[in-house]
C-alpha cells in the first residue's frame, strides 16, 4: 500500500538515530537535521512523520523539514512544528546547513552540489 508505515523504514530508522547518538554528545551545537520534500514524480512517501521529528527533537537533534513535506500524507506544516521541528520554504539554504539530509531517495544530481561538505545523506 502506497504511501502506508513500512516496517523495515522503522528498524532503519531505529537504527540510524542509535548510530546518531554517539555523534551528537561530542557536537558543540546540535545536530542539524533537514527532511526536503521528494520530487520523484509519484512519491507519495514521506520520510519522517511528526510522531519521528519528536522523538529526535527529544534527544536534542535539530529538525527542520521543507513546508509541505506532510502533504502527500495529509500531514500539516503545523503538526511538524508542533512535534518541535522547523519548517522552511529554503531547500537550497536548508541543504546547505544540514549535517544530515534525511530523504527517501537518492538527491537529483543538481543538488547534490548543494550539500554542505561532510554532511551525511541517508536515503
């Protein structure tokens, strides 16, 4: 079922913010998290839900998603604010700042320029 919890996202997922702790008690500032909304036509996915952007926030990440990256799911800018992340309109600037840039699928190629040096993409 297309745009449904995927049960294998969740384990990734688990396992990603586990990996993630070590790095970010030695961090000065917290981490910088951005989830840009997919472009691939006919994604209907999303990779990360308020109920997620929460449970990072909570370990001291900084979360910021693009607007709208909730729609496809019906899914408010305001649920995720709500959940302790940011919400931007700047992609690019976004790109830029985040130590990891979390998506479903690989980045176009034009973008990929875009990424800040060493920063981490999972996808």
């Amino acid at each position: 079922e297309r745009g449904g919890p995927n049960p294998r996202s969740a384990v990734v997922f688990r396992e990603t913010i586990s990996a993630l702790e070590p790095l970010h008690l030695h961090a000065r500032a917290p981490m910088h998290i951005f989830v840009p909304k997919e472009t691939h036509p006919g994604e209907t996915r999303v990779a990360l839900t308020p109920e997620s952007a929460a449970k990072l926030v909570k370990k001291g990440l900084a979360v910021t998603v693009e607007s709208g990256l909730g729609a496809p799911i019906g899914v408010s800018d305001e649920a995720f604010t709500a959940a302790g992340a940011a919400v931007s309109a700047d992609r690019n600037g976004q790109l830029a700042a985040a130590d990891l840039v979390l998506r479903l699928r690989k980045p176009p190629t034009e973008e990929v320029p875009l990424h800040k040096r060493g920063a981490i993409h999972v996808s």
